[in-house]
C-alpha cells in the first residue's frame, strides 16, 4: 500500500482553520479524507455534516471523510486509523491534523520522522499556516507561537483580507516573507482556496527546487554588494510594516522569527560541512525550525539536498548539474534568534 499524505493544518486561534477545513470536507472533490482535530479546539467541526455524534471518537462523515478528536497522543490516534484502514474498516486517502491555535507544529512534524511505524505508514507532505488578517500584527507582537507557525509553514494563507486595507495586507505580506521566504502567501476569503493550494504541496519532499521569494532576495541584494552570500533584512529596511503602530519605534526588528539565505559560488567539503551543520543543530535544533538548501559538494556530480526540522536533518543526492549550469550552493534557514554570524562564518568555513 502506498503512504498516506498527511497534511498539518496550523494557525491562531480564529484564523479561520475550521472554516477552511470545512471548505475543503464540504467540496465535491471525491476524497475521502481523514482530519485529526486537537479536541480543545476553539470551534469543531459541525455536527451537520457528522453521522452521528457517537462516543466513540472516530466519526465516519456523510460524505466519506472521517473526524477523530485526539483523546490520547498524535502517535497512538495515526496508528489507531491506519490499521482501521488496513483492516477495511475505515475508508480514507490521506490525513488532515489540525493543531490547536496555540501548538507548535514543530512536534507533530517530527512524529512523522522519528516514529519508524508511523514514517512506514504516512508521508508529511506539508504544513499549512493560517494568519488572520485582521489580528496577526498584534498577534505576532505579542505571541511567539504565533510566530512559529508561520517559519514552519510551506503554504501561508491570510484570512479575514477583506476586513482590511490593502496596504496592511501588503505590511502583513512583508513582514510573513521575512520570516519565511519559502512559503507563498495567498489570501483565502471565508476557506476559499482551491485544494491544489492544500494538497500534494511535497513541502517535505528533498527535491531541487529551493523556493524562496524572488522579492525577498531582491529586496536585500541592495545591502550587501559583492558579497558571496546575501542575508535577510539590513537593519536599515523601513518598510511601513516595521514601524509599530503610533509608536514609531522599529519594533518589528525583534521578531525573533527570522530568515536568511546564504549562497556561495565555491563548493562545500563534505566532511567539514558535515560537522558544523551536526554542531549547529546539536546546539540550536529547538530554535531552528525549518531549513533547507540545494549544494555544489566537492566530489559529486549531482545536487546535495538537504532540510531538516529542529534537530532533525536529512540529506539526499539530486539530479546532475546540468552542463553550463553555474554550480551555486543556495540554503535557507529559518529559526528563532538564529546566531546568523556564526552560521554564516560556520558556512564558510566549510568551503574548500
């Protein structure tokens, strides 16, 4: 049997999880799909379109789709289904885990890497992050795993949009960007995405392709020139977005989720990279959420690829450099007060 896709589905509380969770069960889209609520969430899903509302804590739905509420750890409930499902018993194709607003999607990811039974029965495929339009500055300001949700993400969505002005949308825009370069940012107006944007994003996927916004790299390259390797956000970036409300103090510096990328033209030596990213992420894996990069390795003729989640780091050989193609190492790192001086000189060091 293939993997099952699992999807996490994060967000603060009322940014709208439930009603694009609602959207997406609703949709005559031929999926049986299988969600996994945190049981003290904020609002669940309607009774309407349940069975019944039973004591047992896995309800099959009208149309197919199955609810469970978590009564015990993730672990337990994701092997409790997918023997249902070998068994016959319960019909699914893959698996929607939506977090508390206040969880940090960081753990749940790792179920999925450090539990062998679980990584032999699902694939992560991606997290999706809701923001509320409306109150993520101040949430942001004020919550720190607010912040985390959205340096795990590899789909952002903004909710609640038409409750305010463009130019906040765009300050919202920049400030999501420079926490994380990786995800797209959509606005989805009451759950309205299509489930492309949602399923099959493979955000854990090791592939070659290392997506990080265009604009964010354009905005920096006006800091740093001739340098080998370009990083996030000089302090002198004045965009309306960093300017706190009345206040006019550059507030918005101290998000403590940031983003940088390094790129080098020189190929790694295996061994000393090794070493160094083993050190970093002994020493800084909570703080570090997600990164990823594509590298020129001295040696190989393909793509090294590599991403890992906190502590957990995995490397792949890609496909060849193609002929004439500039061999350049690009990485992305996203994380909590990241010492970027000391990842950077780390990173240099390991250049042959």
């Amino acid at each position: 049997m293939s993997l099952i896709p699992a999807t996490i589905l994060t967000g603060f509380l009322g940014s709208g999880k439930t009603t694009l969770l609602k959207r997406v069960l609703g949709e005559a889209h031929g999926q049986k799909i299988a969600v996994i609520e945190n049981e003290f969430g904020e609002e669940n899903i309607d009774n309407d379109i349940l069975v019944s509302d039973t004591t047992e804590n896995i309800i099959q739905m009208s149309n197919g789709c199955v609810c469970c509420t978590i009564r015990d750890d993730l672990r337990t409930t994701l092997q409790d289904l997918a023997e249902k499902r070998r068994k016959g018993e319960l019909d699914f194709e893959r698996v929607v885990i939506e977090t508390t607003g206040l969880a940090d999607p960081g753990p749940v990811a790792q179920t999925f890497f450090m539990d062998d039974e679980i990584a032999e029965q699902y694939l992560l495929d991606a997290v999706v992050t809701l923001v509320d339009a409306k109150h993520a500055a101040q949430q942001f300001n004020d919550r720190q795993e607010a912040r985390r949700q959205v340096g795990f993400a590899d789909q952002i969505f903004i909710s609640k949009a038409d409750l305010v002005s463009e130019a906040e949308i765009d300050a919202l825009t920049h400030r999501l960007k420079h926490m994380n370069p990786r995800a797209p940012v959509r606005t989805a107006n009451f759950g309205d995405v299509s489930l492309k944007e949602v399923f099959d994003l493979r955000g854990f996927n090791l592939n070659a392709k290392l997506d990080i916004d265009p604009d964010f790299l354009k905005a920096d390259d006006h800091h740093h020139h001739g340098h080998d390797h370009d990083h996030a956000h000089g302090e002198q970036c004045n965009h309306p977005s960093h300017q706190h409300e009345g206040h006019g103090h550059h507030h918005h510096h101290d998000d403590d989720v940031k983003s940088f990328v390094y790129r080098s033209k020189r190929a790694f030596d295996p061994a000393k990279l090794e070493d160094f990213l083993g050190a970093i992420v002994n020493i800084y894996g909570p703080r570090m959420l997600r990164y990823k990069g594509v590298l020129n390795m001295k040696g190989t003729t393909r793509k090294v690829i590599f991403q890992g989640v906190h502590q957990l780091m995995g490397s792949d050989l890609g496909p060849e450099w193609a002929m004439g193609e500039q061999r350049e190492s690009k990485m992305v790192f996203i994380g909590i007060d990241l010492p970027k001086d000391i990842l950077i000189q780390g990173l240099e060091q390991s250049l042959i």
